[in-house]
C-alpha cells in the first residue's frame, strides 16, 4: 500500500489530464456498450416485414452512429495521445525525483552500490513507469466499465447462461491471481539480472584501456557473458509462467464460448431463447472477453511497472547518512582556522580507522600529512567537507562544529584537488567554469593563466571550446590536473585540501602544477596529502600518519633532525633502499 499511495502521488500534477483520461475511456466504454443493444432494439422493433418508413428510420440511425462514431475517434486519440503524454511526463518526474535523491546520498551509499545498477534503476527500470502509469487507471476503469456493463445486459437477455459465465469466470479470475503471484516475483528478478548486465557493460566500457592493455578482450567478453545469460534465463523464466498464463486464460475464454454455444442450443431447443437474442448474446460475450483480455495483457505490464517503480522506491526511501541539521546555519566570513578534537572515525563496526586524533591548524597556515596507504591521510580530509561525519569526537572551522552548518556554505568554503582528476563530457571552458557555473569568459580566463594552462588551451584549435574526450581521455595527465587547479581558482575558497595532487605526474608536469598550487595556497587554509615529500618541504607542520594514528609532527627540517618515521621515508625517496638497508 506505500508503494501504491507513493505512485498516486505522481499523478497529481496531471489530475487533469488524468480525469480527461478516464472521461475519454468511459465515453468509448458506452459506445461499444451500445452497439449490441441497438443492434437488439433493431432486430425486435425495426426489422420487420410488418415495419413502414424503415428507410428513413435506417438513415437516421446511420447518422447517430456515424455522430457516435466520431465522438469515439476524438475520446479514442485523446486516450492514445495525451494519456501516453501524462504517462511519459510522470516517468519523467521519477526519474528527476530518482537523479536528484542519487544527488543527495552521502559518500558511503556509493560505497557499497555499483554505477551500473545505479543507472539500470535510473534508466531500465523506469521504462515501463511510462506505460502502466497511462493504462493502468485506463485499463482497469475501461475493463470494470464493459465488464459491468456487459453482464448486467446479459442477465437481462438469460440469467441462465449468464450465471454460467459467470461460474467460469471467477475459475478464470482465481486462476489469474495464482499465476499472478509467480509473475511477481519472475520479473523482479529480471531486473536484477538486466542490472547484472548493465554494471558488467559500465564496469568494462569504463576500463576499456586497461582491458585492451592487459589483451583481455576475451575475458570481458566471458564475463559479460555470464551476466548476459542469468538474464536470459530469467527471461525464459517469465516467458514460461506468462505461456502458462495466457494459455490458461484462452482455455478459459474458449470453454465460455462453449458454454455459450452449448446452453445457447438448449435454450432454444426448449423455446425460451430466440436465435437474435443468441446473436446479440455472442456480440455481449465478445465485448465482456475483451476487456478480460485486456487485463490478461496488462497483467505483464503491470508487473514490470511494479517491478521496476519497487526498485526505484527501494532508492528512494534511502536515508541519506549526513544532512543538514534542522537549524543549521551558513558558514560566513571563513578565516580558515580548523581543528580537530578528539576525532575518532569507522566505516563499519570493525576497528577504527582514526582513533582520538586531534590537530589544530591556524588559519592561513599550511599542513602536510604524510605517511603509508592506509594510515588514514585521505579520510581525515574526508571528514572536513562532512563527506563521511565522524564517529566521535568533533570537526570545528573557525570555533564552529561543522555539523551544525550547512553543507553547501560548507563545501563552497572548501576547494579538492585530488590525485583521480575528473573531467565531464563537454568542452574546456564548461570544465573550468564548474567550480564557478555563473563564471564570466574573463574569469575563467584568469584562473587557467593562475593554474597555467592558458598558452596550452590556447594552442587548441578550438581554444576553451575544445573537446576533452569522455573523463578528459584527450587531455594528459598534467594538464587535466591544471584544469582541475583552475576550477579551484574560479571557486576562491579559504580552506585547501591537496589529496596527493602531484604523485602520479611526470617530473615536468609536477614543476608546472607545484607553482600553480603554491599560488593557489597563497593566504588559504592548507591541507597537503603527499607522498613526494619533495613537495612539502615549506609546509608550516607535518603530520606522520600510520595505522596507530599520528606518530611524529613538526617541520621538515625538525623531523629530518629527529631521525623517526619521516627520517625513514625520506631517506627511502632520496637516498635509495639499498642505503636505507645499510643504516638498519
């Protein structure tokens, strides 16, 4: 029933449309209602030996039924048309409603779910939505209408053969919902093998230049494979169990006929039913079928509708693990100074990954953070922009708790340059320009000549409206890093986080990126994650981070001097492992 009540609600802004809909589908259920019945009031009271005028009686009746007709065809393409229309334009809703709650996940949702089911739920479970939103109502309304309709109009020709429709029937409807059940659960297993298909497709195509590197082609491909024929067999599955379905209900269609035809020929060997009162009987039959088809065929539908809109509702109702707080407030006038008290952090249950850390950064001053993978360098940026909130203990920017800010004036004081660089689909410019979508052409200018990547783009043929490639696959390693510096610039925030911005990049390319970001630094709030402790060596405090939490803290030239943990690390980077060997 949630799920019901939370689909009504997309109909709401279309309760016109929807209530035009229903109007349109009742005016086309009368009509075909109507033809048997005149058809009957014809063949008793017109067509007779006996009957005079019955030409001009004919000709009027032609008139009303070509008027009728043409009532119909108007009511019949508003159902076609704007009913589709209303349909399409709820699926869109969804789908809006679907992209901007994957908008407002935290980090940890994403985490835990692949992209390609994410984007089978956005896409492929969705495509349906459209239909049964549409026909759903219309069909039902339209069914119950002609059902209703039609038996009440063959009880009026015999009770007799009616109440044995009527046995047959609900066999027919008890056998509909046993086979209903199944279905339910075959096609929503078929969207979880579409989605099996879809993550192996994005997990492959995302990494074509690593498969192609490694000539693993055909292991892609049997992969791909694997995924491809679960999701065949879940087809076949529901291709039994609807064979089974459809089959059972014609069998069902074909004994009403023969119940029909049978206790028709008694009826009228006994005399109480003429042969025209058989035929307007058989033209009722028809019209009371076809409605039960209709619902036979729906049943599909709507099983994949609702297959595909649970799916959707399951991404929905997922609570987003960090929010604002009901009176949380803007984050005004930031001077950068940080700190972090007593700060413990885990991603599940098991052992933390940061352990009553506590760090006090003045503003303005620039911090380093080095030490093994694992230690915890990334997460403890990770927590200033609240992308995960701490377990314990409290993260405060100028004396304030940042949970009690609110994310966006948290984050726009807040600039990321990290290692992984992404570029979106589109052009340089656009790329820039996202750190400042409202940006003039002069400033996005000003911050690629900042991050120096000004005389390259302007090499381009196309200049800032060159094309990067899907993530940038047109650009180097270097220069994406330099767009994504100049994002930064655009953005001007007062706090800085450089999550190993420079550790993947050529001697060359570092040189060029290490002024950016020095210029970039200037008067911010710094936070350095690094490796190439080359690049760190003017930070005003070094933080030395392993899996025990921070070991060692002071300036290069004080740790150098101490002959601890960045002692070690230095000595690995500059004088080689075979020295270091030596020394132990």
């Amino acid at each position: 029933m949630s799920i019901f009540k939370t689909f009504i609600q997309y109909y709401k802004p279309y309760q016109r449309l929807f209530y035009c809909d229903l109007f349109c589908a009742f005016v086309v259920s009368v009509i075909d209602l109507a033809f048997p019945q005149l058809l009957y009031f014809l063949t008793h009271g017109i067509f007779t030996p006996t009957t005079s005028g019955i030409w001009h009686i004919i000709s009027w009746v032609g008139i009303g039924m070509l008027v009728m007709y043409s009532i119909r065809y108007v009511c019949q393409y508003y159902i076609t048309t704007w009913g589709h229309i209303m349909g399409a334009r709820m699926e869109s809703d969804m789908r809006q409603d679907l992209f901007n709650h994957y908008q407002r996940l935290s980090f940890s949702y994403y985490d835990r779910n692949n992209t390609g089911e994410m984007m089978s739920k956005l896409v492929s479970d969705l495509f349906d939505i459209s239909e049964l939103a549409h026909h759903g109502p219309e069909n039902i309304f339209i069914s119950t209408v002609k059902i209703l309709g039609s038996f009440l109009l063959l009880l009026f020709l015999n009770v007799q053969m009616t109440l044995i429709l009527f046995v047959i029937t609900v066999c027919m409807v008890a056998f509909s919902i046993h086979k209903n059940r199944k279905m339910k659960a075959v096609f929503m297993d078929n969207r979880k093998k579409i989605a099996g298909v879809n993550s192996s497709v994005q997990d492959s195509l995302s990494g074509i230049r690593v498969v192609k590197s490694f000539a693993n082609e055909e292991l892609e491909r049997a992969k791909f494979s694997g995924s491809n024929l679960q999701f065949l067999d879940s087809k076949e599955n529901s291709y039994k169990v609807m064979g089974s379905f459809v089959a059972g209900n014609a069998f069902f269609q074909g004994l009403l006929y023969t119940a029909i035809l049978v206790s028709g020929g008694f009826f009228i060997a006994n005399g109480s039913l003429q042969v025209t009162d058989l035929a307007v009987y058989a033209l009722y039959i028809g019209i009371f079928l076809n409605p039960i088809d209709v619902l036979i065929n729906f049943t599909e539908q709507l099983q994949k509708g609702y297959s595909g809109f649970k799916r959707f509702m399951e991404v929905v109702k997922t609570t987003p693990e960090i929010v604002d707080k009901e009176n949380a407030v803007s984050l005004h006038d930031v001077t950068g100074h940080i700190e972090y008290k007593d700060v413990s952090f885990h991603y599940d249950e098991n052992a933390g990954i940061l352990q009553n850390v506590n760090v006090l950064i003045p503003a303005g001053k620039t911090i380093a953070l080095v030490g093994p993978s694992g230690g915890g360098k990334t997460t403890l940026c990770s927590l200033l922009p609240r992308f995960y909130d701490v377990s314990a203990g409290a993260v405060l920017i100028d004396g304030k708790d940042i949970r009690d800010v609110t994310l966006k004036s948290l984050r726009d004081a807040i600039g990321i340059v990290q290692q992984d660089v992404y570029m979106f689909a589109g052009n340089i410019r656009d790329n820039i320009a996202y750190g400042k979508p409202e940006a003039t052409q002069a400033e996005i200018i000003a911050a690629a000549k900042n991050a120096n990547i000004h005389d390259f783009i302007m090499s381009l043929e196309d200049g800032y409206e060159s094309y990067v490639g899907e993530r940038g696959t047109r650009l180097s390693g270097g220069q994406k890093q330099r767009i994504s510096i100049a994002r930064v610039f655009l953005k001007n925030p007062k706090i800085l986080i450089l999550d190993e911005a420079t550790s993947a990049l050529d001697n060359e390319s570092e040189r060029y990126i290490q002024a950016s970001l020095e210029r970039l630094s200037k008067d911010r709030t710094t936070i350095v994650v690094a490796h190439r402790l080359s690049t760190i060596r003017n930070a005003d405090e070094i933080l030395v981070m392993n899996h025990k939490g921070i070991q060692e803290s002071g300036s290069h030239d004080s740790l150098l001097a101490r002959g601890g943990l960045y002692a070690k690390y230095y000595k690995m980077q500059f004088e080689g492992l075979d020295e270091l060997k030596e020394d132990s």
